[in-house]
C-alpha cells in the first residue's frame, strides 16, 4: 500500500511541475498525449505495485513471428 502511495505521490508532483507549463504555452494536443502516457504508466506501476502478474510484450511479439521463424528455418535446413 506504500508503494501506491509513493506512486501517486511522485505522479502529482510530476502534473504539478509540467502541466502548468504545457497550459501556459497552449500546448492542448501534447498535454494530452502527456495525460495519457502517464495514466498508462501510472496505471501500471499500480499494478506492479499489487503485484500483479502483467504479461511480457516480448510473448506477444514472439507468438506473432514464431510461425514466419519457423517457416525461414525449415528452408534453411
């Protein structure tokens, strides 16, 4: 429950430090995009923090270009 609480915490600092810059140069779309970045990543912090079981980009990526590997080194053999 701590590390939620340091990661709020370090979450509000950072929209406190960068937002108000953001709005004062009228940068709508790139706040946005900041906002949602760091909710994502916020988010999964959070999740990490309870200890969540997150699942590994690199299987997802794996389980797309394992059929087209296999295919290159049945020609190769």
């Amino acid at each position: 429950m701590i590390a939620i609480l340091g990661i709020l915490l370090v979450v509000i600092v950072i929209v406190i430090i960068e937002v108000p810059s953001l709005l004062k140069k009228g940068l709508k779309r790139e706040l946005w995009v900041f906002g949602i970045l760091l909710l994502f990543g916020t988010g999964l912090n959070i999740a990490q923090g309870l200890q969540i079981d997150l699942p590994n980009p690199l299987d997802w990526i794996n389980v797309v270009y394992k059929p087209f590997s296999d295919f290159l080194f049945g020609l190769f053999k």
